[in-house]
C-alpha cells in the first residue's frame, strides 16, 4: 500500500526550536530523531503549531533517523522535517504495528536520495489484507494486543519466580 493512499499526510508546522520556549512541563517536540519516541524536548504550547495525536510522525530527514517513524498518541508540536500520517482506523497498537513495517524502508534513504513528501507519499508498505484487498486494521491491533499481552505474561511470570526465591 502507499503511504499516500492509506494516511493523510500534513507536514510539520514548526521551522525550527529557535523560536520555541524550551520548558520541563510543555508540549513534546518532535523532531529528526529516533531516540526517545521522536522527542526532542518539550517547549511551551504555540497554538497555531500543535497536531493532533493519534498520529504517525514520518521523520523525512536528519542525520541517521531520516525514514523512521513513530507513532505518538498525544498532542505534539513537529518540526517541518515530519510529514504526520492521519488515519481513522489509528489506534496505539496499528500505530505500533504500522511504523515498525514502514521503517524497514530506511535503508533506501541518505543525503543524497532524501524522504521527500512526495516519495513518502508513494512509498510502499506492506500490510496484512482483509476480504476486500483493503489493510486489515482489525488483525493488525489484535496482533500487537498479543504481543503486548506475551510480553506481560512473560514479566509477570518472571516476578513470581522472583519472590519465591
């Protein structure tokens, strides 16, 4: 599926953090990176700069993090270098599922063949079908559901072991 086809794509709002008041209890900032789920900071709340969350952040450049993705759940505040991907179907665990299928595509970008907006838009992810050749939302969260439940099985079986030695 292309990205342009599945999400609506509107790019980041913000030219940079030179005009942003950096403060410990603001908005998340968004920006070219993969660490720390895309945040660069947190900056005081510019209205006319917010996007809303439930939400894919597409980072389309930056040194070592261009063609990663993230999902963001809150309200954030996205350099121009995020495309942010809106679909009705989003929820945490097909967001979870759809950035960890879209960033196997970031080996094909560097410097000089760059994300644009409208090669991200034409990019091609693969994703589970339903019946109708349309992506399969439903299988995608129960999958994750799963595998969030595997994991807290697996940690909760470790505490046991844990207290009784």
């Amino acid at each position: 599926f292309e990205i342009g086809k599945i999400f609506t794509l509107i790019q980041g709002k913000s030219k940079g953090l030179n005009h942003l008041i950096k403060i410990h209890t603001g908005i998340n900032y968004l920006g070219a990176t993969n660490l720390n789920n895309g945040v660069l900071c947190q900056v005081k709340k510019e209205p006319t700069l917010i996007q809303q969350g439930n939400a894919i952040a597409f980072i389309r450049n930056g040194e070592g993090s261009m063609g990663y993705s993230v999902y963001k759940l809150e309200d954030f505040i996205a350099t121009s270098d995020i495309s942010v991907g809106y679909n009705s179907k989003l929820n945490r665990y097909v967001g979870t599922f759809i950035t960890t299928v879209a960033d196997k595509v970031r080996g094909k970008y560097n410097f000089g063949y760059k994300r644009s907006g409208k090669r991200l838009a034409k990019e091609k992810i693969l994703l589970p079908v339903n019946g109708k050749k349309e992506p399969d939302y439903k299988f995608m969260e129960n999958y994750m559901k799963k595998l969030e439940l595997d994991k807290l099985k697996k940690y909760l079986n470790h505490k046991r072991r844990e207290q009784i030695i």
